[in-house]
C-alpha cells in the first residue's frame, strides 16, 4: 500500500482527538508528539510529490525543445 498524504494526517487527526481525551499527562504528550510526527511526514510526502511533479514538467520541456530543434 502506497502511503498517501491524506493518510498520515488522518493518523495525526486520531492522535489529537486522543491526546485531547486524555487525562494522563504523559500518554497526552506521547500523542502530540506522534501528531506531530505524523504532520511532519504529511508534509515531506507533499514536498516530494511537488518536487517530483517539478522534475516531470522540467523533462518534458526539454523534451520538447529537443522536439523542435
């Protein structure tokens, strides 16, 4: 299964309704941190995705110039 973006922040969304309904201190904080894990890997996904979509554009241009020349 390949993860998706909207699935990391799916997880990060269930770690905050848990951390908010807690009373332990210490199981709270575990939750935010993996929300915030789960956020961080959320928005590595997107930067690689608008990266690789860069590369994608980037090819195909030159791909095109080469065409014409």
């Amino acid at each position: 299964m390949s993860a998706t973006s909207d699935f990391y922040r799916a997880r990060a969304g269930e770690c905050a309704a848990e951390a908010h309904a807690t009373r332990l201190d210490n199981v709270r904080e575990r939750y935010l941190r993996s929300e915030a894990a789960w956020l961080a890997m959320a928005d590595r996904l997107m930067r690689a995705e608008t990266m690789r979509a860069e590369i994608i554009a980037s090819k195909a241009n030159t791909e095109y110039e080469i065409t014409l020349a």
